[in-house]
C-alpha cells in the first residue's frame, strides 16, 4: 500500500535514490523477491524518473528537501512507481500544482493503473479527474460515503455542490 | 595554593596528580574517578593480536602507505613505507596540559612524519594497543612542509582494558595543506586520553575529521594555533556512542593573526547510557582582526538516559571580526520516521537512514570519497 501525501515532508541529509532503493528493497525482502543490485535499480528508477520530468540532479538532493511543490508531488509519484503498490491512495496530489504539472503527475498516476492495482484518489475538484479519469465516484461526508455513482458524479457536483450531502450525512 | 591531597592508588602508578571535575575543563570528565586502574608498565605488543586487528581495521582495503605503532613503537615489518620520509623521535611541543605531561612522564620515543610536495595518497597510521592494565603513550609528529600537501588516517584499535594516550603534533608550513582523519575505535574497556596540537602557517590549510566510537572513556584535546595570515581551518567531528561510553572533546581555536577562517562542527550521536560532551573554545586575539569564526555542535539522543553536555566559548579581544557558535540537541524526528516507514522502512533501518543523515553533514568535511565511503560503512555497521 502506499499513501501519496499532500505534503511530502522534507527529510534533510538522506539521498532521494538512496531512500527509494532501501525502500524497494525492503518491498522486495518482505515479497520474498531478491534486492535489487544498484546497477539493476539505478536502471529502474531512472526510467521511471524520465518519464516524470525529474532529472538525475533532484535524485541526487536529499529527500524533498528544496523541492517546488510540483518537484513534491513528482517525487512522490515517483515513490509509488518504483515501489509498485497494489493499493494507491492520493491525498490531494492536486494541491498546489499548475496545469502543466497536474498533467504530468496525472500521466505518472495513468502510467501506473493497472487490473492489478487499486487507486483511490481523494480530491475536491473535478480539475485532477479531467486528466485522472476514475472507474467509480464516492462522495465521503463525515467518514460515510454517502453517495457513489459512475464518473459523471464528479460532473454534477462540479455544477451543484456538496450541499446536498452535507445535510444527509448530518 | 592547591591542598595536596592523598594520591589515589592510580596515581601513584602513573607518576601524577589527575584533574577532577573541580576544574572547569574537567567538568564533565572527572579524570581522577575514571581513572581507576593502576596502571602498570607497558608490555610489548601481542603480534598476533596486532596482526589481527590490523585485518580488521576499517582502513585496511586502502592499499597505501602504512604507519604502524603498536604499543606507542614503530613497526617497521608490519608498515608500508615506500615513499614515506619517517624519523625517530618527535620535537617536544610548547603547551602545557596533563595529557601531554602523562606522555612525558609515560616516556615514549615517538616518531616523526615529513610532507614535501604534494602527496595525493593518504598515509594511514595505526595505532594498535594490546595489553590489560598497562598505560601506553604514543607520539607523532607531522611536518607538512612549505607548500605541501598531505593526507593521513589515523585509526586507533585495541584489544584489553588499557589506558592509550597519543599525542599528535602537526606543523603546516605556508601553503601547505593537511587532511588529517581520525578513527577512535579502541577496545570497548580501553581509555584513550589524546592530544593533537597543529600550527597553522600562513595560507595553510587543515582540513579535520575525527570520528569518535570506540572506548569506555574518550577525552581528546585539540589547539589549534593560528601563526600566520590568510590561514583556513576545519575542524569536524562526529561521535557515535552507546552503552556507558563517554566521550569529550575540548578543542581550542587560537587566532593569534588575522586574516584567518575556522570552522568547527560537531555531529554526536549517543545511545543507552552513553554520555558526549563538547566543549569548544574559539580565541580571537587583539591582532586577529577579520577572523572569521563559526563553532557549532549538534547532539541526538537515541534515549531517555543518553547525555549531551555542550560548552561553546569565544573569547574575543579584536573589534573587526565575525564569529559565532551554536549548539542544538534531540531525538529523531517522528515525522521523517512516519515518512520513511510510510514507505516500507522498517523502523531500525529508517532509525539507521536518519542517525547516518545526521552524521553526513559533519562527513562531507573528508574529500577523498573513498574514505568517506568506508566510514560511511562503518557508522552504518555499528548502526545495524
């Protein structure tokens, strides 16, 4: 399981690949898989990394540390591709980023979709789901979901609000 | 007038009184409780035991020049010193403090190192001690000459419940430099009580790493004396203690010219019951205006009963000059440890990535990255 944090802390003096490599390395112990040698993983991470728009030098600085907020949400998403979860869930990946990166985390988050792997995405704006496009809507009031329904959901409370549901679940 | 008081049965064996913690450079570390142990005369090495710890040392890949003293002498047959400019004896040195008194009085013959040109692999000196109960001083000297520049590893084992007290002299010619790394890791129930003393000459540079990890009581004094203008000084640090280790460094920056930079970080990590103490001193003189000086000391502790005791001074008598200190200490942050686990870390190692985060920054002083990689291995080993 992995949880995409809306705001990935900074941790000073531990190296980005250096972290992502004990990281899927004690993935791989617990599946009972070999470790990776680092040539094998330096080979995995930058594929991955290329396709994020995050060059060699971000991999090198310590973990988020001096990182842009988009810089942020790259890393993570980032994170969640080489560490190969099977559930995904996105806090507001969505917070603090521009159009052109919300387009490029969203095409990380796509690239990972897969029958076996479970995402959930937890937003308030329609905005992400225009690049994300979900399978199932769940409207969550006060810890109950109190609606669920195709992607068109999404569509409808862009137009009237959450009002509606606030009072229900009251 | 001090009261002369019964001289503990330690004393007597070693020849001197030892300071308590009623001096203020003693505070932390009350010599005369530690030292408890009679200590008797020094027996030569166990070869074997020198032999075996030489296999072990963390150095021991560097196929370079090697310098070893076992038991405060030379051993020639077990060194490598092809290209290295070695002789008897080391000049005498102009401070005044027990610890160099202890080697005057413990007697030593010592040795002395020549630098000329540039040397670009490092020598690496091993101090090994063997023996239960005996008190062994060592002596070095270092004479980087005019415009040289050299690098040395000093790495100190051991084997027994002894007392080690080294004394390291180094004088830095005119644009010389130094890159000078020290690795305490004495036997578990050993003391090692040392002293380095360098003289900087004008445009010099020494550039200084000592990590601290081995040994029941650790006390190193440093003075470093500034004597000529344009000079630059690094001075880092890192401990890594646990159990009841203790360790103190008490080091003094003496600007006595201006014109001059120094640098001191202190990175120290203890754990259990350990206890590390820093004391540092920055002495900018009249003359030595446009010093610029910066001593800062960090702590973690691992546990409830882990101690940190921090004195920083500057003692400022010049008007023109920039200098500060600072000291900070604490636990792991429980934030970067929800991260890492967050992402599969399990909780020792995530500990581990952190301590040797913490430790990185005083780590980054040594240059030559092999070096840097096999101490890194080391605080990661002992961390496991």
């Amino acid at each position: 399981m992995f949880l995409a944090f809306q705001y990935p802390i900074e941790i000073p003096g531990v190296a980005t690949m250096q972290f992502l490599k004990v990281a899927a390395n004690a993935q791989r112990k617990a599946r009972g898989e070999k470790e990776y040698t680092v040539p094998e993983f330096m080979k995995h991470v930058r594929a991955k990394a290329e396709a994020l728009n995050i060059n060699q030098d971000m991999l090198k600085r310590a973990v988020n540390v001096g990182f842009s907020g988009g810089e942020k949400k790259r890393a993570e998403i980032l994170q969640m591709a080489v560490l190969e979860p099977s559930l995904c869930v996105l806090d507001e990946t969505d917070s603090g980023l521009d159009i052109d990166a919300m387009r490029v985390v969203a095409d990380g988050v796509n690239a990972l979709r897969s029958p076996d792997r479970a995402m959930i995405v937890i937003t308030h704006y329609q905005r992400l789901l225009d690049y994300i496009v979900p399978d199932k809507v769940h409207v969550l009031s006060d810890g109950k979901i109190v609606k669920s329904g195709p992607k068109e959901l999404a569509l409808e409370l862009e137009e009237k609000g959450y009002a509606n549901f606030v009072g229900q679940a009251a | 007038m001090n009261v002369m008081t019964t001289m503990t049965p330690a004393e007597q064996a070693l020849g001197l009184t030892l300071p308590n913690r009623r001096e203020e450079e003693w505070k932390w570390t009350d010599l005369r409780r530690f030292v408890e142990r009679p200590y008797g005369a020094v027996v030569p090495a166990d070869r074997k035991a020198v032999e075996r710890l030489l296999a072990q040392s963390p150095f021991a890949g560097l196929k370079g020049p090697r310098l070893v003293i076992a038991n405060g002498v030379v051993d020639e047959k077990l060194s490598r010193l092809a290209g290295v400019k070695l002789a008897k004896g080391a000049a005498a040195v102009a401070h005044e403090d027990v610890l160099l008194s202890l080697n005057n009085k413990l007697g030593v013959a010592g040795a002395t190192l020549t630098f000329e040109g540039a040397v670009d692999q490092p020598v690496v000196i091993v101090f090994v001690t063997t023996g239960e109960n005996s008190a062994v001083a060592s002596r070095l000297h270092l004479d980087v000459a005019e415009g040289a520049s050299a690098s040395v590893i000093e790495v100190h084992l051991g084997e027994g419940a002894y007392l080690h007290n080294p004394v390291v002299s180094a004088s830095i010619g005119k644009g010389a430099r130094l890159d000078r790394v020290k690795v305490e890791q004495e036997a578990s129930s050993a003391q090692h009580l040392s002293h380095l003393i360098a003289t900087l000459g004008a445009n010099a540079i020494l550039n200084d790493f000592t990590l601290t990890a081995g040994a029941a009581l650790s006390r190193q004094n440093v003075n470093v004396d500034f004597t000529g203008k344009g000079s630059n000084l690094r001075v880092n640090g890192s401990y890594l203690l646990t159990d009841s280790q203790h360790a103190d460094t008490r080091l003094i920056v003496d600007h006595k010219v201006p014109h001059c930079t120094s640098r001191e970080l202190f990175k120290c990590v203890m754990a259990e019951k350990a206890r590390g103490v820093f004391q540092g001193k920055v002495i900018v003189r009249p003359d030595a205006q446009k010093t610029d000086g910066k001593q800062s000391s960090h702590a973690l502790l691992l546990s409830e009963t882990a101690e940190f005791d921090a004195k920083p001074e500057l003692e400022i008598y010049a008007d023109d000059v920039i200098c500060g200190h600072g000291t900070t200490c604490g636990d792991l942050d429980h934030d970067h440890l929800f991260y890492l686990r967050s992402r599969g870390i399990p909780e020792a190692e995530a500990r581990s990535l952190l301590v040797q985060a913490f430790l990185a920054e005083a780590i980054e002083a040594v240059e030559n990255e092999q070096v840097r990689e096999v101490l890194t291995e080391m605080i990661v080993e002992r961390l496991v």
